[in-house]
C-alpha cells in the first residue's frame, strides 16, 4: 500500500512534541520501545520542541534518532508497515489538527 515509505509531508509537528513522548516513554511497558525512547539523543526546550528542531525543519534528518524513523522503527518492531503507517498517519494527523498546522500537511488516510 505504501510502496514509497512512510508519507511524511514535513509539518515538524512530531518535533514540537517530542519531549512528552519522552516524558511518558520513561517506563514504556515494551522495553525495546523502553529503550528506543531513552536512547533519545537530544534535549528539548520547556515545551518539548526538539533542539534539532531549526527553521521549521529537523536538521539531523538523514541521521536522526530511531525514534524519529518511522519505518525503522516499525522495521525493528517487526510490524506490518502498511498498519504501522496507518497507525502512525491517524497520529500525526490528530497531531497536526492539535497544534492547529495547516490542513495541507494532513496525510491522507488509505483504508
């Protein structure tokens, strides 16, 4: 279904709230997610936005954390990518509406 990858349309919204994954990931009942999560290399500011977070654009993204990497992750989960993607698009979709980004970024749901 998803021959291409993970549909990212680049919002950054996953960047501005990444500390309270964080946050709440510290006692991830999963402890390879446990894991992923507290191997998170970088720091964020008082409102959970990554310092990698620069322009509106991650400026590690061709190296960033496994956290960030939607594929790999699912990959290292040893999902299904096609329900991962799934799961993760309503996610960012909820993610975008919350933050109140513009509804060009939303990503559409294939069913």
């Amino acid at each position: 279904m998803y021959k291409d990858g993970f549909p990212c349309t680049g919002c950054s919204g996953c960047c501005r709230l990444i500390g309270g994954i964080l946050d709440k990931g510290q006692n991830h009942p999963d402890p390879v997610l446990r894991q992923v999560i507290n191997s998170f290399p970088y720091v964020t500011d008082e409102s959970g936005v990554c310092e990698k977070l620069i322009d509106n654009r991650c400026s590690v993204y061709d190296n960033r954390p496994l956290l960030c990497n939607v594929t790999l992750l699912g990959e290292l989960l040893s999902l299904d990518l096609d329900e991962w993607y799934s799961k993760n698009i309503k996610h960012c979709n909820l993610i975008i509406d919350f933050l109140g980004l513009d509804k060009s970024y939303k990503i559409p749901e294939v069913s």
